[in-house]
C-alpha cells in the first residue's frame, strides 16, 4: 500500500508538470499569433504606401502679369529660326531661338543663352573684303559656353546665302541671316543698330586693312569707336577711353597704331576688365594723316594730345579740394 501511494504521488506531480508546460507552450503559442497578426498588417500598410502615387508637388507663384522674365532664364519662346546660322564667334552651326528674356544658340554639344540685359551694342557692318555683311553683337559681360566664354556674337553673311525669314512681336523681319539677326537682338535689347561712320577709306572699301602680329585685320573707324576684326574676335575701343600712339609712315610705304583702351565698369557681379592693347602694323601710308585727324576730332588721345587738359583737371581739382580743406 504505500509503495502504491508513493506511486499515485508521483503521476500526479508528473501530470501537473504536464498541465504547467501545456498552459505556457499555449500562451507562447498566443503571442507568436498575435505577432504574426502585427507583422501582417504592417506589411500590408507598407505595400499600399508604396503602391500609391506621390502627392502633387506645390504649383509654383505665378509671376505677375507684364513682369519680365527673370534675368538668368530664357523665358517663354518668342520665335526660331528655321535653319541653322554658321557663326565666327561662337564658331560653328546653331539653331537660333528668340525668348522673351535670351536669346539661346542650340549647337551640336552646347546651349548658349545670351541675356538681352547683356547686349552693349549690335552692329552691321560690310565686310571688309566687300564680300557680304558683318553682324556683330557686343556683350558687357562674357557668356558660358561649356568650360569656355563667349564675349561678342560674329557672324558673316556672304552675299550668295539664302535669306532667313520670321516675324517679332508682329513685325516681318527677311533677308539675310546678318541683317535679321542684327535687327532681332536691337529690338529685343531696346538698342538701336549701328553702321560705318563717315571716314571712307581711299580705296572705297569700309575699313582699312591691317595686321594684328602675323593674323590679318580689319580696322572700322565708327562714329564713336573704333572696331578691329582680328579673324573670329573683334575688340571694340570707344575714343572716349582711348589712347593712341601713330608711328608715322617715314621711308616706309606703311605705319602703326599702338592703341590702349581704359577698361570700362563691370556690370555687377562680374569680373573687373583689363585695359585692352592691341597693335596695328602695315596700315597704308596714305591714310596716315587722315587716320591721325580723325582720332583727335574724336577726343581720343593721340600721341599725348590730351595729356595736358588730364594734368589741368588734375591741378584744378586738387586746388579746390585744397581751398575746402583751408575753409574748413
């Protein structure tokens, strides 16, 4: 009997131990359940954020009616021009197209966006040689072109070239490429086209042939500057800023211009210019004294002329700076 007791006791512990270890195994089982349900739905949030499409980004502020394009953007397309315009500077071909605040040179590897705010000056201009017709545009501060700049539009239309057509702001604009795109950029930079001045040299072309070093030259003599096309580049000097050396012809059949032009004010934001000198060889004697005459009625400095009334205004100045100080 009692080893039939100590028998049941021991079933019965076993038992319990049994019931105990079912009852947690259930409970573990619960709340692997309940984490599956949890991992479930988090999935299923996580698929549907992904499925569904992005909110609307914000519109942007419209501009107000009649406000100008912003400075460094083209703005809406006004026309373009249907076949592509050979340039010198830039060289190369490129589709041209007019914007309400740029002009935008389309080239093979590169986009060229000339602000009008930039443009100083356009000009049109015969070609030296009397073949065609120069249209230059003048820029205050060089434009990107790749790694590079760009500091003028050139570009020659020979007289053979088909005409270019289109019309601006209503207005029909025909003819060659030279003399519609002059007239497109002087309305849309609100500047007016220049020509050749009065000097005519003698051998009745528009400008006096030169050398600047070994390259070949031409030298304009315009109303208020002067412009010397060196193949692709042209440098613009306003007499007003310019000093000129004239080596006289003496024994030879030729003489020189050594001509530096005082930098002009940088628009802001841009780099400070230089002075810019350049000189001119093999100009033909016989224009010498014109050439000479004509510099001095326009004020530019020549051979010292105005060195002088510079040291004049100097002394004066000083003078009246000095009796300020005395009164003070």
């Amino acid at each position: 009997a009692p080893s039939c007791m100590a028998t049941c006791g021991s079933q019965s512990g076993l038992e319990a131990e049994l019931l105990s270890t079912k009852a947690r195994l259930a409970a573990v089982e619960a709340e692997l359940a309940d984490t599956k349900q949890q991992l479930a739905v988090a999935l299923a949030s996580s698929s549907a954020a992904a499925a569904a499409p992005p909110p609307p980004a914000a519109a942007a502020p419209a501009a107000p009616a009649g406000s100008a394009a912003p400075l460094d953007r083209p703005g809406a397309l006004l026309v373009e021009l249907a076949s592509d315009i050979s340039f010198l500077s830039p060289r190369g071909k490129f589709r041209l197209s007019l914007n309400e605040g740029a002009a935008v040179l389309h080239g093979k590897s590169a986009e060229i966006a000339v602000p009008y705010r930039l443009v100083s000056r356009v000009l049109m201009l015969p070609e030296a040689s009397g073949q065609g017709s120069l249209c230059v545009v003048t820029l205050a501060a060089p434009v990107a072109n790749g790694k590079s700049q760009v500091g003028h539009l050139l570009l020659h239309s020979k007289p053979a070239e088909p005409k270019v057509e289109c019309s601006l702001s209503g207005k029909p604009l025909c003819g060659q490429p030279a003399s519609v795109i002059s007239q497109a950029f002087a309305s849309l930079a609100a500047v007016e086209v220049g020509g050749i001045g009065s000097f005519k040299p003698f051998g009745g072309r528009a400008a006096l042939q030169c050398y600047v070093k070994a390259t070949e030259a031409a030298l304009y003599l315009l109303e208020k500057e002067l412009l010397v096309k060196e193949a692709s580049k042209v440098h613009v000097m306003p007499y007003s800023r310019l000093r000129v050396e004239v080596l006289p012809p003496d024994s030879r059949r030729t003489f020189d211009l050594q001509l530096e032009c005082a930098a002009a004010d940088a628009p802001a934001g841009a780099p400070a210019k230089t002075a810019l000198k350049l000189e001119l060889s093999m100009l033909p004697a016989n224009e010498c004294d014109r050439v000479s005459e004509l510099l001095q009625r326009k004020r530019a400095n020549v051979n010292g002329s105005l060195d002088g009334e510079a040291a004049s205004a100097g002394a004066v100045g000083g003078g009246a700076a000095g009796g300020g100080a005395g009164g003070d």
